[in-house]
C-alpha cells in the first residue's frame, strides 16, 4: 500500500468513530427523554458516552488505585480513561489524531477554513508557545485538586453523590440546553478553529495536554533519517501540529498526535518512518499497522472491561426515573474534604 493512503485511512476512522459518537449521543439522547415525560419509548443507554465524562474517569482511576475497585455507576468512564491513557503511553498521541470526535471535528474546521481563506493563520510563535501553556494550567489544577487535594472520603462521597450519578445527563443538558455563555464561546472556538489549526487541542484541552506528555513516554515515535533526506519540507509544511519535521531527528514533540501526514507527504525513499524503540535501537514499523494496534489496544482494553462485567451502569431505571427530571438543577458538591 502507499503511503498517501495513510491519510484516507486516517480520513475514514476518523469518521467512523465521529458517526459512532454521534450514534451512541443520540441513542443516549433518547434514552434521557423516556426519563423526562410519558410516551417517549424506553432505549438502553449505551455506555460509551461515559467517555464525555473525563474528570469523573480521573476521580474514577483514583478511587481505584487506593481501593482497588471500579465505581458501578460509571464504570465505562474509568474504562475509556484507562484505555485513552494505555494507548497513548504505548501509541503516543493517536487518539487526538484518529479516534478523538473533538479532534475530528476541530479538523474539518481548519480544512474548511483553508477552503474558504486558502491558507491557516499562524499564532506568533511566542503568543503560540504563551497560550498553548492554558491546556497545560487547566490540567494541572485538574491533577493537582483530584489527585493531590481530594481526600479518599472526599472521593467515595463523591461517586455516590447524585450529582455523579447523572453526570452524562448534565453533559448533554450542557449542549442541549447551552445557556448563553456557553453558544457564545462555542461560536468563538469555531470561529478561531476555522482559522487556526486545531484551536481546541492545541490551546485548551486539558485531556489533550496530559495525553501529550504522557505521549513522550511511548517507544513509538516519527524519526528522520537525515542521509536519505532531500530537504523539500514537505512533512514540516503539513504537518497540523505545526512541528517543523525537517528540522527533528526524532519527534518527540508533546503536540505530535500520531497522524502519519508528515510520513504520507514524505517521497524520498528511508527519509522519514515510523519507528519502535529507544534512542539508537529504533526499528521502521510499517505505518499502515500504526492505526490497527491503535484500535486493538484500546478495543482490547474496553472489550477487558466488558467480559469483567465493568460496562454497564449499575443505576436502575428507578434511579434514572427520580433523579433525570431533576438533573438540570443538581449542583455540584463543592468539598474536598476529609
Ligand atoms: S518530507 Fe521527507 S524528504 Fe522532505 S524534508 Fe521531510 S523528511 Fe526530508
Ligand atoms: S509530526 Fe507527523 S505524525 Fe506528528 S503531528 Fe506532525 S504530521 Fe502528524
């Protein structure tokens, strides 16, 4: 196969996983109306939207690592998040980049701003490297309050809270019922997504920023090999992380999220591969494998999840009935006590 397929595979995957998100928020949107009025038919609520609820998967992995049990109630939060993060220590970044329906969509937002302006705007490289460190505060008041300041009690009180038990419910409501506020920084995040490259991974997402430096731990990384180089740019001009290629021995770049663009653009034979392994032991990977081991680890992690039962909402639809018509008006519980 040759290598600019890599980019419409990459195209396809990433459409398929959007349809599926897209699938999976409806079927949950129908799922939510049963609860809120009569006559509305009843579906199952399908679990994968648990993976909207990223900080419930933090609180989720911690309650885990100090009492070795999974929390029955968004049990799929903690099974995504470990599958996010597995993947991107053994795969780098490649859920932003092929999996990811925030990253997709931020995608066809800069492809349809190259449309319409014929080229992407540059954020001045000391204001890019200035607001790109907004993703990395984020996530670390994040790690910090939830891995460092939450107490055990504060956690398991937490996750038999209510307002846990319809964290999903709130999520959609965030978008279904937007207040003002948040249509306004949607429409200013899609404006400024529309003239720079990935405006939401690159400057503001917290998931994305710990993904990232979890990333510079894989074995898994694009290499340069400068004898078999012709200097014409082409990986550094494509590149949608905007990391100059050209110039890199190895990319190990924390905003390199595994897309192969650079790798698909590359004509001079043995220049630029995908490579496995440390410093001066890096074997060529065959680039079109990269995308199946992305998609069997984190398969294998959610399908380890299913045979143990670790899935499925534990909540009954009794639950569901007394506390979805209330959802709405369920406030977050402020302590991170003991
Ligand atoms: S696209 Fe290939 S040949 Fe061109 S600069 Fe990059 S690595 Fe070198
Ligand atoms: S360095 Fe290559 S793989 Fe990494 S983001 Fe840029 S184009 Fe994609």
């Amino acid at each position: 196969m040759n290598r600019t397929s890599l980019r419409y595979i990459r195209y396809t995957v990433q459409a398929a996983f959007l349809a599926i998100t897209l699938l999976a928020g409806y079927q949950f949107y129908r799922f939510v109306l049963h609860f809120e009025g009569p006559g509305n038919p009843f579906v199952q609520r399908p679990p994968s939207v648990d993976a909207f609820l990223p900080i419930a998967g933090l609180i989720s992995f911690k309650n885990f690592l100090h009492t070795g049990l999974i929390d029955p109630i968004h049990p799929a939060a903690f099974i995504m998040f470990t599958a996010i993060i597995s993947v991107s220590l053994l795969l780098k970044k490649g859920f932003c980049g092929w999996i990811c329906p925030v990253g997709t969509v931020s995608q066809y937002f800069w492809m349809a701003g190259e449309k319409i302006f014929r080229k992407n705007f540059r954020v001045w490289k000391y204001a890019d490297v200035a607001i790109r460190s907004i993703k990395y505060v984020l996530m670390a008041f994040f790690l910090v309050f939830i891995g460092g300041m939450m107490s055990q009690n504060a956690v398991a009180a937490f996750l038999r809270s209510d307002y846990f038990k319809v964290a999903d419910v709130k999520t959609m409501k965030f978008f279904t019922e937007m207040s003002a506020e948040t249509l306004w920084f949607l429409i200013a995040a899609g404006g400024l997504s529309l003239i720079y490259k990935n405006f939401w991974c690159r400057y503001l997402c917290p998931y994305g920023a710990l993904l990232g430096l979890l990333s510079r731990l894989s074995p898994v990384k694009v290499r340069r090999v400068e004898k078999n180089c012709t200097h014409c740019r082409a990986c550094s001009r494509h590149c949608p992380a905007l990391i100059d290629v050209e110039k890199q021995e190895v990319v190990s770049s924390a905003e390199c999220f595994g897309c192969l663009t650079c790798v698909s653009r590359c004509r001079a034979e043995g220049a630029l591969d995908l490579t496995a392994g440390v410093s001066t032991k890096r074997k060529a990977l065959n680039p079109h494998l990269y995308p199946l081991l992305l998609i069997l680890v984190f398969y294998l992690i959610i399908g380890g999840g299913m045979l143990a039962g670790k899935w499925h909402s534990r909540l009954s639809d009794e639950e569901y009935q007394r506390l979805i018509p209330e959802a709405a008006e369920m406030s977050h519980p402020t302590s991170f006590g003991p």
